[in-house]
C-alpha cells in the first residue's frame, strides 16, 4: 500500500476532519518532498491531510521540486507562511477539528493559524500517527539504512588507523566528519562522540581538547545520514593494553549486548529486551552503573520509535531497526558502550552490522 | 548595564508577570549559557524570567556548564521537560500571566506547561523582547563579529585559489566548509551557496553537481559561525574574461551597493537605504529583478533584526551591524550577488569587510 494512503487509513478521521504534518522526516516519509530545515524557525513545507485530498505547501523556492518529488499531492505555495493558505483550505473544506503534530510546530505558526480561523475550528494535537507506521520498514528502506551503517562502518575502520596516543577528541571526531562527507553522506547523523578517559563516564560527551591516552577507554558513537537514512554505531577501544577495570567492565558490558540482541524476536515487548541486557549489568558489581535506555529505533532519524527501556512496553515487529546499546558509566574512571543496529525478523533478528571491533576477554 | 537587567528593565511587566525565553541565541545573549541545539525537539535549556528573579531550566547533562556559564541564575534541573518545573514556579511565584517566544517554542512543550496549570494563568506569546535589544551589539560583539569574517575572507581568498573550471558546486562549498571548520569556526554560518551559471539566478541554490564553466557568474555566499558570533559575505565571480551581458549585470549590482552603502547613517530608516540601493536598480534595464530584501543584521544568529526591505522601516541606529546584498537575477542566464557587512557608527557606518575581490567595469 502506498505510504499516504497506509497513512489516511491509519488516522482517525472520527476524531478530527484534516491533520497538518510539519515534521521534516514525517513529510518527507509520506509525500517524497526532501528539503531540511536548515535554519529553526525557518520552514521549508507541509503537507495537509483529509480523507480524501492531499496538498504539500511549500514557498517558491521549492516549487519545482515539490512537483517533481511529490506527485500525488496538489502543490500550494506561499510567501509569508502556511496560515493564510491553510485557513482558506480549512474554510473550503469546512474542516471542524483540525489536527497537528505538536512535536514539530511552532506555537507562532500555530497561532497565526489560530488568529486566521477564529473559534471556529477545533485545534487537537497528534502525535506519532506517521512515526508509528515508520517503525516498520520496507526492504528498500532496510537497504538505505544497511548503506548508511557500511559507510559509517568504513570511517570507523579509517579511523582506527588515524587515532593515536596525544591526538585531541576533536581531532578525532573531524576527521570521521571529514570522511563520513567525503564518503558520500547528506550530513553526520548526529555529532559524533569522542569521549576518552573519565569523559567516557558522560554518555553524551562532547568531543574536546582532550588528549587520547594509552590504557583508557576511548568511546566512539559515531552515524551517518545517506540519502535521508541514518545509522548509529558505539565502540568502545583502548590504545595499547587495558587495564583489569577496563577488561572487566567492557567484558560485562559485551555480555550485556549479545543478551539483549539474542533476545528481539518478534512479539517480545521493547521492556523485556532491555530487561534481557539491563538484568546482566545489575547483577554484577556495576548495578546501577547503565542510566539509559537499551536503543531506539533509526530510519530518517537518528532516534525515532520504537525507544527500548525499562518503562517502555512496545511490542517489536518484522521489519523494525534499532539499536542495542548498553554501557557502564563509572564517575572519574571511565565508561564503555556497544552499539550494533538490528533488524527484527520473521523469526529473531538480524545485526546489520558487519564491524566485529570487539575484545574478546 | 547587564544584558539581564536591561531585558528586565525593558519588559512589559505591565502585561505579563513572567517570561519563558526559549530561543537558543536569546538563551545565550542574556545569560551566557551556549549550549546549541542539535536536533530539532531536544531542548537543552530554557530561561524563566520574573521581575526579581531569574532561572536557568536545563537537564542534568548541562548542569555543570550552565551554572559555571550563568552564574546569576538560578538553575533548576529538570528529567523529562521542562514543563513540571514551569508548573512549580508559576504557582509558588502567583504567576498570573505567563509570555513566551512563540517563534521558538514547540506546541508540544507549550502544551504540556497549559495542562499542568489549567486554566488559571492567561498565556501571551512575546516576540522581539531579546531581539530588539541584541540588534545593538556592543565593542565586545563587534569584534568577534569582525573576527568570524576576517576567518570567511580568509577562506574566500582560498577559495579563489581553489577554485576551476570544471570542479562542480559541492566541491567548492565544500572546500569552503572544510576551511572553515579547519580554520577554529564553532560551525558554517549557513549552507554556503556556490551557484554558477544559470544556477545563479536562484538567490537560494543549493550547490549541487554542476560543474563551473568559463565566462559565467559564480556566486558564493558563504559565512562562519566563531564563537557563537556569524558573519555573512557573498562575492559574484567568472573564471576567465567576463560577458558583456556580466559586465552590466555586475556594474549595476556594484553601483547599487555602493549606493546602500552610502546611505548608512545613524537614524535613517531601513526602507530607505533597501529604496537607495533599488532605485539604482530599477532605474536600469534590470528593474525588477532584485526579488528580496537588500539585507538583515548579523548576530549570534546570520538573519536577525533589523531586517532591510522596501516594507520594512527600523531606524538604524549605532552598533547595529547589518548586510547590503543587493542582486539581479535574469532565469536562464544567471545572477550577481554583492555582500558586504556593514556597522551602523555615530556618524555614518563602517564597512566590516577588508576583501576587495570586485571588479571594476
């Protein structure tokens, strides 16, 4: 089934009469239409939903390429912004209860809508309507994402020959933008981690001045973004031998990540996969030492549904990709993560990665 | 007087008790607090501002930086959001009304904080309250202002060695991003634009696999971002001898800049120096052909306030640091762009830029 009609079927027309989606990857998902917003704040399109018609408004710099990437939709353009299209479409279609996503729409659009349409109408924010039905990939999706991971994975390889003793985190994660652009990517994913030594212990570390040292942790999270798809890997190495603590914890760690990938099959709740990995790390001496959740799903996101932690209960299906990423966070000393990307199948699951820059300890 | 007091001192208190200021570049002008926003709907930080009291809102990822980065804050942590905080502070303070930036607050986040506190307190969005006043940039601003060209200038001039026929778009604006970055820039400023030949015609072409010919316009429009602080030039060029038709296309553009230029002077309107440098325009064979605005201030963010367009009348006064770019743009052949960066001084205005790459026709 085509994707917008996978879409209308989906939305509950009961509950509202049209559903504007503002979201980049959502619009992008549903109509074809591909431009990033490059500046917040500054919009580049919308599409606009009812049950039985389909407009992409966008200004006239991207005529041309709307018509061109989204031929399904009826193309609209404006000057200032949305509102003074949406509100004429909204009378026209004597729309009563308008939808839209509030994840993605700034309250000054919204109120202009708002001002334009008066008491009339009826706003009710939606969320996940297309996020849900992106969960589920189709295989040239699988094939996008499996691209993006063997280029991210090739830069990885390339950077395991650059890093050395006394080069910065910054260096380092240069150089993988560096070849992650020059290989062909839209952009990095999202910005890379470089974290060496106790900074290793923040899982959102920003790369710094840091000088890269013998015998520590070096975590590397690292993705690309390849023709709109993402992918996002984590390794966790160390320059000449490691030290016991280091064997230790990334032994554990490493233990955690192939109980947590054996366990996706189809059917299981996302709880239970992180349970499966969260289990081995709490009954060792690091319990408590991983804060976050087990992955998330990656598509044209880097994060987007399904989220796979303690409290989250979805139920994983064929044809989703997320990532299993446990890590052990010591304060002062250090920390190491894994990250694969997997694949729910048919009948388990699928590491879509090929990298094995593992210890075996 | 400190920024945060003169926010203070100018904010309506009269119509609201308290303002959420979200915007990352109005976060950092009054506090100090520099934590960019990476994807779109991940918040890292929001101001809380009373009549006699100021909050840093962040998560526990920036709590160190905020509070060693704004130390006349308060900084609260919050988990999930900020809406639970919000909730709290707007009961214990009595907050009756409650702005916000529409422009840079989510439905989303708007949502929740009106679920939490019902229908007690009135919200009213306020735009331009940081704005209005980061347009006059003080000695400290301007300087890392002049800081962030002199880098662009530098990476023009190579630019200008780099660059040949029959290397494409992508290549050069990529040279252009690598030099930067490589140079100590926070970041590009904003997708450089390489458009050649009839690609020129579009103010807003994205550099794409069009490979660079002799004898037709090339306009690079191309800035970084240093230490927070943007700057903003584009230059029009022709690899060998120039057309006739280039020849007049630019010495139009030049003579209308020229003529903006002139007309920067401490208190006049921005309607009348965009009038000064059209009217050059539009006295000529090309009337018409100048589709935008002649130019916009440049701040911690590359479009702010003021901006410079026919409808537009902010009086410029000293400090402001604005962009003349006029241009004609002629579908199928090409365009010619001239930017320069221009302060407004007590006596008239000083050109920022040091490059002289312009041809004398």
């Amino acid at each position: 089934m085509l994707r917008l009609d996978l879409i209308k079927k989906n939305a509950d027309w009961d509950a509202y009469d049209a559903i504007l989606i503002s979201g980049w990857e959502n619009m992008r998902y549903v109509s074809g239409f591909d431009v990033i917003e490059h500046q917040i704040g500054e919009t580049s399109g919308y599409l606009f939903l009812t049950g039985n018609k389909s407009f992409l408004l966008t200004d006239s710099r991207y005529e041309a390429q709307a018509k061109s990437e989204a031929p399904g939709f009826e193309t609209l353009i404006y000057k200032q912004g949305p509102d003074e299209i949406l509100s004429g479409l909204i009378k026209d279609l004597a729309i009563k209860v308008f939808a839209y996503e509030p994840e993605y729409l700034f309250c000054s659009v919204f109120n202009k809508i708002q001002d334009r349409i008066g008491a009339d109408v009826n706003f009710v924010p939606v969320s996940n309507l297309v996020e849900d039905i992106r969960m589920i990939k189709d295989k040239v999706e699988i094939g996008l994402i499996t691209a993006s991971l063997e280029l991210t994975e090739r830069v990885f390889q390339d950077t395991m020959h650059f890093i050395r003793e006394g080069i910065t985190e910054k260096e380092v994660a240069w150089f993988i933008e560096k070849q992650i652009r020059e290989g062909g990517a839209d952009s990095l994913a999202f910005p890379s981690i470089v974290a060496s030594g106790p900074n290793s212990a923040m899982p959102h570390a920003m790369p710094g001045e840091r000088k890269i040292k013998a015998h520590e942790p070096v975590v590397i999270d690292m993705g690309s973004q390849l023709n709109g798809y993402c992918s996002d890997m984590t390794r966790t190495i160390c320059l000449k031998e490691p030290t016991e603590e280091f064997r230790n914890v990334y032994a554990r760690v490493k233990f955690a990540q192939d109980a947590g990938i054996r366990a996706v099959i189809p059917g299981i709740k996302s709880s239970d996969v992180d349970k499966a990995a969260r289990s081995i790390i709490d009954e060792s001496p690091f319990k408590g030492r991983f804060g976050h959740g087990l992955g998330h799903g990656v598509g044209l996101a880097t994060h987007e549904a399904p989220s796979l932690g303690p409290n989250r209960s979805i139920k994983l299906l064929p044809g989703m990709v997320i990532t299993v990423e446990p890590g052990i966070y010591i304060p002062g000393w250090g920390g190491v993560r894994l990250e694969n990307m997997v694949q729910v199948t048919e009948n388990g699951c699928l590491v879509l990665n090929r990298d094995e820059t593992f210890y075996e300890f």
